[in-house]
C-alpha cells in the first residue's frame, strides 16, 4: 500500500487530480466515502476560463462526450426593463476565452461518475464505500482507512485533499479556515420538461423578492437557481417547496420563465446559506488541498468547479515539474489562489449587493446602474472577472472606491 500520491475524496477535484496525475506516470490512490453519487445541488456550470483550464488538463473531450452542455447566449432581466428591451441586448457567451464556445453544463453526479471512471481507466486504485479513519502528513504521508470491514494504512509521497467543504484532511492539518458572515440564501432544483426554454441561454433575473438564474442543460432539462432574503430562510422548505420554488420563477420581466415555472422537478430542492470561505495556504508539508477543501466562493457567482479545475491544473503542473516531491513548492499555488479567491469575494460580494438585496432601495440601485453604466461599460467590468477569470482585470477593479462607484455611492 504505497503509491505516488493518495487524494481523499473522489468527486470532481479528487477524481481529476487523480486522473491527470495517473497519466503522467504517477501511482494514484483515491478514496471516495459513496457509493453512488447524489445531487448535492452545485457544481454544473463551467465558466469559459474554467473551459480552458479543463482543455489544458486534457479533460474536455471526456466531458463533452459524456454529454456535456455549451450555452452561447446570456439574458439579464430585470423588473426595471421591458422583456424586449431585455432580449435585444443579449450577451455572446463565444467571446471571453479562446476557443471556448462558452459555458459547459454538465449534470453534477454524472460529472462526477465520468472523472472517477476515467481516473480508474488511466490506471488509478480507485476505492468507493471508504471511511477514512486518519490522516498524516510531513515527510511520510500516510492514510488510514476502512473498507469492508478491514483497516487499511496506505503511504505515499504526497497526500491531496479534496473532500469538500467539511474536509477532514484540512482539519487534520490544522489549517483554518476563515468565513465571512452569510448575505441572503441560495436555493437550487433541477428540472425536466421545459423545451420551450432555448437551450442555448442562460438567464438571470431580479422582480420582488426573488431572483432567479438559469442553465439549461439540453433536452429539456435546466438546473434552477434562486437567491432570497436570509429571513426567509424557510420559504421553500416541506412537501410544497419544489412548487412553490417553480412558481417564484413567474415574473412579467421574464415571459419565458413560464417554461420553467411549468418543468417537472428531477431532483431534490435544497437550500443553502451564501458565503464565501478560504485559507491563507491551502498546503501543509507533504499535502496540498484542492476544490471546497481550501476554501470555496459565494455560489451567486457559480464559479465553483472553475476554481476547482484551475486549483487541480496548478497543482499538477508543479508535481509534473517537480520530480522530488518532497521538495516540491506549492507556495506560487498559495498565492495564485489566494488573490483569485480575494478578487472573486469581491466580486459575489458586489453581485449579491445588486442581484440578492430587495425592496425600492435596491430597485433604484439596479436601474441607476443600468443607466450609468450605458455611458460607462467599465462599471460592469466585475461581470468580467466571472466570465473571462478575475486575473483578466486591474487591481482597481477590486477595491472598496470601484465598488462605491458600481453602486453609486461615490
């Protein structure tokens, strides 16, 4: 039981590291708690520079030919603007990474059935049903966990947490974890039987109390998307939360949202407090985090698995670069992340304030902001940073003055 590297948990990030770390020769073991993938309700929307950082991990034939799903247009909505006016000025979503048609929708089980079974045909022990028991690292990393019933150690140069948000590696490390304080609640459903729902747009949306986004995924199928007040928190929850969720999608800005207010639910409604969490170095002596386990960003902005593909595509470059990995350097990684989730806090902080905060107050802030920004595009430059990466714009764009001046407040 020794190998290259041992990565804790197999879903997107886990099974990816393992995958593209197998090819290059390495001997990977991956251990994965489930036995089946569920829907967890995140983890579906790839943003073009994630596109590009799955295209540069040589994954995205894989994904494409699972089923994976481009969207070329996005629509703003918005209770301030006439359905039309709305429709006139979409977005073309070909334009923010080369090569990249746009986002890649995927269903997030399935993504993540595709990356492990991918990983256990490049050669990977790959392992489903374990309960890891504990975890070492320093100059002789190891693992210990059960399977079956049998106790297992296992060894390795290098040990790689991917375990998500409650990641026992992190814990194990002693590394902290910092979360700022929840802006409004973020509730998710997927649906089936909405055809008359152009598979190509995605589409956000603000009226009342609710704000909406949606990706479809092909077929008739779309994963839903709903931001609303913290002291609504039990809006949709019990037997009639599902309908209840469709029905606040019907709003006069949106004609089309009647396609999605009349879907069939295909999976469950969950809800979830906003937020976003991070580390001030995601690595430890002989281990590295990757994905939610080093922290992760406030899901308005849905750049999860962006930031998860780009972590595990910095990671493995510098072990393939790095033949002593005891000596291997993951600070440059560190520091990478760290200003990537600075800047993208930043930016779902500015995103909720416009797209999650209700009432005439935030209304007028909304149309005083469309107004401006048609004499000045700059105060939109954050849309950017989700679409293209946050490296693609100035510092000043992530400052308390640029903020002030996006919401008009300076």
């Amino acid at each position: 039981m020794d190998y290259d590297l041992i990565v804790v948990g197999g879903g997107i990030g886990g099974s990816a590291l393992a995958a593209v770390m197998a090819q290059a020769g390495a001997r990977v073991l991956l251990l994965e708690q489930s036995l089946a993938y569920e829907d967890k309700v995140r983890g579906e929307w790839i943003a073009p520079w994630g596109v590009t950082e799955v295209k540069r991990l040589g994954l995205y034939d894989l994904l494409v030919g699972a089923g994976g799903h481009h969207l070329e247009t996005h629509i703003s909505y918005d209770e301030n603007r006439d359905p039309e006016d709305a429709r006139s000025t979409p977005i073309p979503l070909g334009v923010f990474a080369p090569d990249v048609p746009g986002p890649l929708c995927i269903g997030h089980p399935h993504h993540c059935q595709t990356l492990f079974d991918e990983a256990m045909r490049r050669g990977v022990d790959a392992r489903r049903g374990v309960q890891v028991m504990s975890v070492s690292a320093g100059a002789a990393p190891s693992v210990t966990f059960r399977q079956d019933g049998v106790e297992t150690t296992a060894t390795a140069r290098l040990l790689a947490g991917a375990d998500g948000r409650a990641s026992m590696v992190r814990e194990s490390l002693g590394i902290v974890l910092h979360q700022d304080a929840p802006h409004h609640m973020f509730a998710g459903l997927l649906v089936e039987g909405a055809p008359g729902w152009d598979d190509k747009v995605q589409a956000i949306g603000v009226e009342g109390d609710f704000s909406f986004l949606a990706f479809p995924q092909g077929a008739g199928r779309a994963r839903l998307y709903g931001a609303f007040s913290l002291d609504q928190r039990r809006r949709f929850s019990g037997p009639d939360g599902p309908r209840a969720f469709l029905e606040a999608f019907r709003m006069s800005c949106s004609p089309d949202n009647e396609h999605l207010a009349r879907a069939t639910p295909a999976g469950p409604l969950l809800a979830y407090f906003n937020n976003d969490a991070w580390t001030d170095e995601p690595f430890a002596p002989g281990a590295v985090l990757v994905g939610d386990a080093g922290g992760w960003n406030d899901p308005i902005i849905g750049l999860g698995l962006s930031i998860t593909y780009r972590d595990v595509r910095l990671v493995t470059d510098i072990l393939k670069a790095s033949p002593d990995w005891a000596k291997a350097d993951f600070t440059p990684y560190g520091q990478e992340r760290a200003e990537r989730l600075r800047r993208l806090r930043f930016t779902a902080g500015l995103v909720s304030a416009l797209e999650a905060e209700f009432g005439e107050g935030p209304r007028a802030r909304r149309e005083s902001l469309h107004q401006r920004a048609l004499q000045d595009p700059s105060l939109r430059a954050h849309t950017l940073a989700v679409m293209a990466g946050p490296e693609m714009l100035p510092p000043d764009v992530f400052t308390p003055q640029h903020r002030a001046r996006v919401l008009g407040e300076a």
